[in-house]
C-alpha cells in the first residue's frame, strides 16, 4: 500500500464494554485499508520482519510507546528478526475501530 492509510490519523477513543464488537461487513471494509493484516476471528494481526534482533526490539519498543499512548495494547509474539502483533477489544469480545487505527499506526511505525 503506497498510500497513508486514513485512519493513522485518528485518535483511538477509550475501550468500554456495553457496545457491539464491529460487524463483518464494517471489518471488511476497515482491513481493506490495510496492508497485510488478517482477521483470525475476533482478532487481526501481522507479522513483521526484521534484519536482526536490534531492529526488531527498537519496533517491539515503539510499538509499546504507541500502544501506551493510544492506550490500546496489542499481544506481541517477538523472535529473533520477527513480530507478530494482533489486536482485539477484551471489553466487547471482539473488533473494535481503535484496533483498525492502531494496526495502521503499527505500519506507518514498520515504514519509518
């Protein structure tokens, strides 16, 4: 995707329980504004490759600043020269739009 994906430039809103987790259509439409990314279910991910062990762990680490940052926290499986991160709400059981914003902002950080 050579463009900047239009939802790196929301702001997350905070996670609250009691609303609907995303519809498959409207997941549909959000993926495809992403490069790469996988619905496993209640979930998307991605894995990114490295170099080499340092440049993996300057990603893990940027991706912590974000995920503090958005207060949105993805689980991270982290090798030696990969990363495979995946987002869900815990609050409503499923996706919600700051997982989509937050998966853009991860591969708008992998591009820098």
């Amino acid at each position: 995707m050579s463009h900047v994906c239009e939802l790196t430039n929301k702001q997350c809103k905070p996670c609250e329980g009691g609303v609907p987790p995303l519809s498959q259509g409207e997941i549909n439409k959000l993926l495809k504004q992403l490069d790469g990314w996988v619905q496993y279910e209640r979930l998307i991910g991605k894995t990114f490759e490295f170099k080499n062990y340092y440049q993996t762990m300057a990603f893990v680490n940027a991706v912590a600043w974000l995920s503090h940052r958005e207060d949105h926290h993805p689980d991270m499986n982290v090798g030696y020269n990969k990363c495979h991160v995946e987002y869900t709400t815990h609050a409503i059981n499923g996706l919600s739009e700051n997982d989509f914003i937050c998966a853009a902002k991860v591969d708008a950080l992998f591009k820098i």
